[in-house]
C-alpha cells in the first residue's frame, strides 16, 4: 500500500529446474477421494507469483553485513528449492529528491524549469537498494520479469495531486505528460545499463487514494489520455518488444473495473500488457473483464500483529489463510499474478505486512509462514503455466497446472482437522511418468511427503489436516 506515484513492475519469471524429480514408487492404488485433472479444459495463462522491496526495505538484504545471512534471504525468496521461487519483483520509483526516512530517492532530484525543459537526470547506481537484488534475481536466479512524481498539479510528490496536462489538470508550469513519459523511459534503460530488463512498467499507484507519501490521483479517463502519450514514447525507445504498461494499481477491485471501463471506451485497452489491482478498499466479486492478464499486484495483512503460524485461529496472518488467499484469486477470479506487499521489513511496524522480518541492527531474521503457503504455489506453477480443469476432491480445495515443460502441478488445500487420502487422475495427455509431493502446515515447509504413482499413471498420496500440498507430476509418453 505505501508505494511510490510509480511502479516498475519487474516480473521476474525465474527458471531453473524444481528439485529434481526422484524415483517414485510403483504400487497399487489406494483408496481415496479422487481429484481428476483435464488438461484439455484451460483457463488464464500464469505470470507468477511475488512481492515488493520498496521504500528501502531492499536495503535490509543489499546492506546486510553478514554475506551468508545475505545469500540466505535471497534464497528464501527466489530459489526454487530451498525458497518460495518467487518470479515476480516488484519495484518502487522513486519520486522524492532525498532519502531520508524510508523515502525513495528519484532520478530527477531538481525541476528543469519547465516540462520542455532538459531534465537533469542524476542515477546512483543504487535505486534505494532495490537494483542490487534485481541484479541478483536476474542473474543468480534466472528471473525475467521485472514491474516499476513530481509533475503534479499540487506541486509535491505527496498529498495527491494529479498529472499535469490530463483532462481537469491544468497547470500554470505547462504541460508535463510527455516529459513524464520520458522520465519512465529514463528510468528504464538507467536499468538496462545495469543488466535488468524491466518488463513491467505502471505509471500509477492507488490512483484513487491521496496519501501523505508518495501518491497521483487519476481515473480512467486520465490514465487513457496518458497512455495515448507513453506508449508512442516506448515505441520510439524500441521498448514495446521488452515490456508492456501495467494499469492501475487501484486501492480496490471497484475503481480497477471503472478505470479499465473507461480506458476500454477511449481504445487504448489493446496498449496494456496487464491490469493490475490491490484490494484494500474492495475485493472482487468476480473477475474483471479485461482481455489481458490481471494480477492482484498488492496484497497483505497491513494491521495485524506479527505472527509466523501456520494455522492457530483462521487469523489475516497465517500462513493457511494466505494459501487460500491465491487459491481464491487464482480460481475464482482467474488471477494470471499474485504479489505480496513487501518480502522484507523491519521489526518496526510489528505486522504482518511483510513475509521476513530483517533486523539489521543484529543481522537477524525471521520468516512467516506465509512464505511457505507461497512456496506450494510458485515453485510449482511456473510463469507460462496454464491453468487446467479438475473435479472430484470433496472437501478440498483443488487447483491444476500444466508448465510450459510439460510438467503438471495439483495444489491441493484442506481447511479441515483430518488428514485425506487422495488419489489424482490426469486425463486428456500421456501417463505420468514420475510424481513428488510437498506439503506445508503447522511442522513442514514445502517439505517431501510420500507420493506413489500406480501403474496406470494415477498419483496416490496424503492431504495432511489444514495444509497444501502440491502434487508435481512428470508427464509421460502421450497416448496415441
């Protein structure tokens, strides 16, 4: 929630292999409640699933004097085997001139004058700590995707304020559309330089709120009157082929459906890559219309105190509660993204609005469970993923993908006290020819958990009591 007027969306689609798939055990089925798999019923295509390092909490990791304690939080967040696999990083523009506090340093810290002006841009190499571990996500862990204000009519990056130049937005300074346009690109190949290629680039943050931080008002109809202006400036910057624009980052579900309505009747719908949408003042009732992927691209438990259980009472910050989160995002809204809001932070709000709590007074941290309901979702279902039908499981919670490789993930959640025998059916491809299990819950983290694969190819295994467990199945030779 308190990001910067601008995001560089950077979604991070992180390869490299699962933990390898060992040899599964042959044997007669069990019996079980059966959860078929169609892979010839498809939905949205997945993006990813990820978080923020915004407002200098990637200082927490980039600062962090003990290396190993360094390179264990990096794990944590991006490897696929001993972390969650994130595949989204999601990074704050700066906006103010200073970085004091947690504030965001920008890259033009001094108005030219004027919006036809020459813009003294001024690059650190630093970004508030956040190019650092975009490096590092890029080149350590194989990540590819990567999402990202002064020229208002209050005059301050903070309060609000609305885009000079926009319908209802005059100012006496002129108009700074197209200078904002160019600032965006500035910051982008300033990226680029360093060997992280932006992929994801919004040019809004809660437009529908005004806060005392870094903050823009907009609605549909002045975010379509700027994309008109920012996508020919990506074109001419040969940057379409690279990236898309990401819209609008809204507060909640009802202001994204309006604002995509308007940009839809103003024809620039067709220049979004994606939509994007937090859900602090609404969520949805059902998905958005829109023809491009949506991502629930802010979410969190902004009040609660600090918890790292797994389950305890059904509480905003466990980590149960936000396996279920994705699971009602991803299936009944047919979410493509997931982000959570910050990946590290501080003791200092004692809340659940990070995933890792970094106490870089002592080089100490502490992880939540909610990075491991995280981990059954994205170590598994890959950018590229397709999500795929399923039927049976009663009293689960059951969802199916089939990665570009081939491979299939079955996330399965129970939200009871008693542990289920299952038994999962892909029909409409080859025989599985190897299958593992993870589960997460109140002792494991997307631990190893017997799985048995019968003759026929059908995946036998166990639904511990209120978890997720994440069926990963090797496909076989295809039935002719």
């Amino acid at each position: 929630m308190r990001l910067a007027g601008t995001f560089l969306t950077a979604a991070a689609a992180i390869t490299g292999a699962a933990a390898a798939p060992g040899t599964t055990t042959l044997g007669p089925r069990q019996q079980s409640s059966t959860i078929t798999v169609d892979l010839t019923r498809t939905f949205q295509k997945m993006d990813g699933f990820g978080f923020s390092l915004a407002f200098q909490r990637a200082n927490l990791i980039t600062n962090m004097s003990d290396k190993t304690k360094q390179k264990e939080l990096l794990d944590l967040l991006f490897n696929r085997t001993t972390g969650a696999g994130f595949t989204i990083l999601r990074n704050g523009i700066g906006s103010t001139p200073n970085s004091n506090s947690d504030f965001m340093n920008t890259i033009a810290p001094r108005n030219p004058g004027g919006p036809r002006a020459t813009p003294q841009y001024v690059w650190d190499g630093k970004d508030s700590g956040q190019l650092w571990v975009s490096q590092q996500a890029v080149q350590q862990y194989r990540v590819k995707q990567i999402y990202a204000s002064y020229m208002k009519t209050n005059n301050n990056d903070a309060n609000g304020g609305t885009l000079c130049g926009v319908p209802g937005a005059s100012c006496s300074s002129g108009d700074w559309r197209q200078a904002y346009a160019d600032y965006l690109v500035a910051y982008i190949k300033f990226y680029a330089q360093e060997g992280v290629p932006i992929t994801h680039l919004g040019f809004l943050n809660e437009p529908d709120y005004t806060a005392s931080y870094a903050s823009m008002r907009s609605d549909g109809n002045q975010a379509a009157d700027f994309i008109k202006i920012l996508y020919p400036t990506l074109e001419a910057a040969n940057l379409t082929s690279q990236l898309g624009i990401a819209c609008c980052e809204t507060m909640g579900w009802g202001s994204a459906v309006n604002m995509i309505n308007s940009i839809r009747s103003q024809g620039q719908e067709g220049r979004l890559k994606t939509v994007t949408s937090h859900t602090y003042t609404g969520g949805p009732s059902s998905p958005l219309n829109s023809r491009n992927p949506v991502w629930f691209s802010e979410q969190c438990d902004l009040n609660g105190q600090w918890t790292t259980s797994w389950y305890s009472n059904g509480g905003a910050g466990e980590g149960l509660t936000w396996a279920n989160n994705v699971y009602s995002a991803v299936v009944n809204y047919n979410a493509s993204g997931y982000l959570y809001w910050e990946g590290v932070q501080w003791p200092n709000p004692n809340t659940n609005e990070k995933i890792i709590r970094v106490d870089n007074r002592t080089n100490t941290y502490e992880v939540s469970k909610r990075l491991w309901a995280f981990a059954n979702w994205s170590r598994y279902v890959r950018p590229g993923a397709v999500r795929v039908g399923t039927s049976g499981g009663s009293g689960l919670r059951t969802a199916a993908f089939r990665n570009e490789d081939g491979t299939i993930a079955v996330v399965v959640i129970s939200t009871t006290g008693s542990a289920v025998n299952v038994s999962v059916r892909v029909s409409g491809g080859g025989t599985p020819s190897y299958a593992q299990a993870f589960v997460s819950d109140n002792t494991r983290n997307a631990a190893s958990t017997p799985a048995t694969l019968g003759a026929d190819g059908t995946v036998s295994g166990q639904v511990a009591a209120r978890s997720i467990t994440t069926f990963f199945i090797l496909p076989g030779a295809r039935k002719s």
